[in-house]
C-alpha cells in the first residue's frame, strides 16, 4: 500500500471541523480518489475542550501551530486559522522552511502576502493551494489554473461574498432598510467579526486579488484595487434599479488592459434577468472570460461548513496524487508587477442625489454633467419635500474620471443637500 498523506490542521473552527468530518466519514472513498489513504496525524486550536462533532483526542494536539507545522509526522500543514498575519503566517512559513505542502482558506494572508509566501515555497520546492479561499465551494482557481490554462482570459467578474448578497436580496424582497436586513444578518450570524470585512468589500477584493494573479499572471495587488462597499445602498436605489430592469449587486471585476490592471470591487447595476442578476441570497457566481472559450459561469455555495472543506479536500486529494500546480498557476518568480488603473471601459452610470429645492439647481447638475463631456440618458425627480428635491440621473456612456470631474463641479454648485450615490451600469 502507499505511503498515506499525513495532515496537520491549524485551526478547528467551521471549515477545519468539516475538513476532519470529511476525512473520517470518506475514508475509503478519499484513498481509492487518490490513490493512496489520507490521514490526520495532528491538530491545533485555540481552545481543546469544545464540543466539534468528532473526537479531538483521535489525533496528537499542539497549542502552537507553528509546532504543529514542524512536525514529522505531517505532510501538509492545512492553514484554516485565518488572519493575514500572525499564527497563521508564522505557521505556513514554518511548514515550507520544513518542507511541507500547504492548504490554505485564508485570502487575506495571501492577498497580503501572498507573493513573498510563493516565492518562498518555491524555493523549497513546495507547493501552497487555496481553492477554498475563493468562492467556497466553487472551484474556480481549478478553472483557471488547469481547465482554461489554454486561454487568454479576458475577464474576471463575480459576486464572491454572500453576505452582502444576501442583504442586497432580502431588501429587494421585503421592502426593508440596510439597517434592518445589516441587523438581521448579525443575528444570524453571517457577518464576519468585523462586518466593514464583508459590506465594506473588503473580504471579496481579497478573493478578487488573488483570482487577477492567477488569471492574468501578475502580482497579487490588494491595494490596487477600488474598493466600494454597499454601505450607502437605500431601498430606493434598489427599487429605481429594479423599475429600470437591474438588480444593484456587490461586483468585482478585474481585466488586464494595455495601461494596466484595472481591479473593481463596488456595487454595480446588473441586467436583472443575467445570470449575475438572478442570483439569489448567500450564493456566489464567478464569471471567467476566455479567448478561446467564451464566457464560463461558475455558481455555488461561497461559504459554510461543507462547501468550503469540500473545496480544501480537492487541494488535499490533487497533492495526494502528486499533481503539483505553482501557487498562483504559474511560477512566482515569473509574475509581473503591473501599475493599478481606473476602469477605462465606459459605462452608463445610475446617480441619485437630494437637490436644495431652489430655482436652477437641476439646471446646474445638469451644466456639471455636460461641462464633463457626459450626456443623460434619463431622469427623473420624486418624493419631493418642504426643503429638498430627490433626483434620479441615468447617464450615458462615460469614464470613471469622467464621471468624478463631474461630481467634483457638483459638489462646488451648493445645490446638493447630500453626497451623490454613484453606481456603474455593467454589461455583463
């Protein structure tokens, strides 16, 4: 019989306990895939006494993590603690120093440090995968890496936080507030400890960062890209989309164009009957645009138990079979840095703003506009009140600077009672 793969897992919460109930509940399964049996030889977590569905004491424990990667008797450390730095960091150095293998969930690490960690295991001859910490179930870097290695891809787009697509959907559907469906999604438990990680974007530019590298073959650049969360998204703008025939959805897209790397992660007007426009609730949807073959649209479970162990299991298995792909697709030494650039693909943008309601003041949003080289495709005014006029703007066509030149000559008129909402209309 072969040797089996031996794992460490650093971290027993969600995903790790799911990784374990995996690996104890397919066995049998999981050895006649691979080709040889996987096991746990070790754990670690913060605490031992806690109720995880499964036997701790079945397997050796160490407080420390970076002890844990440094062990004989593992293989692979798989690093499902989370935290740009810190243990977990510390502990996936610790493995590739020792030569081992690494699985990993955490974007955020590698968004951050995702590079210097490749390069590192390259080094050593091993190997880092993170299938899971893109888009929980979906297998979307196995897409890329190996079933669309033959393309140019063109474009990267999707929803990758169900969080926040679960907000935008439950205010559509119930007619509620963000405050209200933000406070029900708290109590439910599906915002991360620091909800600006999830509704601030922040969480699904990390998964946006690490699928542009992959794709396009560049660095990972977290910071390169916008980041717009849907904090400022009102019921009304989502019923004005919806009259209009969109949906507002959290969208990241990143292309490589000939001034650079343009990465998106804001809130976007989606046709409502595209298939980024039907999705519903917690659900991810990934979109891969190729040259040779078109569009592919990948749709599935973005977080949870199940998924995202399933996700982990499919790193696991491929190095049980000794098929052994570079971090990011291809060797790290051979990414490029590319400069960050705002989008360049004109869009139509949605703009709603609350005018002082005084003689001229649509004159002079209107004269903003033109003064910018942009054109209104629609507009209308509504709910007006003793003080203020609520205005609904549809532009055509034009570019993100553009359009900011534009808000900056509305903002010096004095006719705006609040900051305009801005959202890009995208073809997808």
């Amino acid at each position: 019989m072969s040797e089996p793969l031996r794992l460490g897992i650093a971290g027993l919460g969600t995903v790790g306990s799911g990784v374990v109930k995996i690996v104890e509940k397919h066995a049998e399964m999981l050895e006649r895939r691979a080709g040889r049996p996987i096991t746990i030889s070790a754990v670690s977590a913060r605490t031992r006494d806690k109720d995880r569905g499964f036997d701790v004491n079945a397997y050796a424990w160490e407080d420390d993590p970076v002890v844990l990667a440094r062990r004989d008797d593992v293989d692979v450390l798989v690093e499902l603690m989370g935290g740009s730095d810190g243990p977990a960091k510390a502990a996936t150095e610790a493995a590739i120093a020792a030569g081992k293998d690494v699985v990993t969930a955490n974007k955020a690490m590698l968004a951050i440090n995702g590079q210097a960690l490749a390069e590192a295991a390259e080094a050593n001859d091993r190997v880092i995968r993170f299938e899971a910490a893109v888009a929980g179930g979906i297998p979307v870097v196995k897409a890329l890496t190996e079933g669309l290695a033959g393309n140019e891809i063109t474009r990267v787009m999707g929803v990758m936080n169900g969080t926040c697509n679960y907000i935008l959907t439950r205010m559509e559907h119930a007619g509620l507030t963000y405050d209200e469906v933000f406070e029900e999604a708290a109590k439910l438990g599906y915002l991360e400890a620091d909800p600006t990680l999830d509704v601030g974007g922040i969480d699904a530019g990390h998964k946006l960062a690490l699928l542009a590298a992959v794709a396009f073959g560049t660095k990972v650049d977290f910071d390169g890209i916008k980041l717009e969360g849907i904090e400022r998204i009102s019921i009304e703008d989502i019923e004005q989309a919806a009259d209009m025939g969109y949906r507002i959805k959290l969208l990241g897209v990143a292309r490589l164009t000939g001034e650079g790397l343009e990465q998106r992660m804001t809130p976007c007007l989606v046709p409502a009957d595209s298939p980024i426009g039907q999705l519903e609730n917690a659900t991810n949807m990934v979109v891969l645009e190729g040259d040779a073959v078109g569009q592919i649209v990948l749709r599935g479970a973005g977080a949870g138990e199940g998924p995202t162990a399933s996700a982990v299991m499919s790193d696991v298995i491929d190095l049980a079979r000794g098929a052994r792909v570079h971090t990011f697709g291809q060797s790290a030494a051979g990414l490029v840095a590319v400069p960050a650039v705002q989008s360049v693909t004109p869009a139509p943008y949605y703009l709603r703003m609350e005018l002082l309601d005084e003689p001229g003041a649509l004159a002079k949003i209107a004269a903003a506009l033109g003064n910018s080289g942009i054109s209104i495709d629609r507009m209308r005014q509504y709910g007006h009140t003793a003080t203020t006029a609520p205005v609904l703007i549809v532009t055509h066509k034009t570019t993100r600077p553009e359009l900011d030149d534009a808000l900056d000559a509305m903002a010096a008129t004095g006719v705006l009672a609040s900051e305009p909402v801005s959202i890009r209309i995208e073809d997808v």
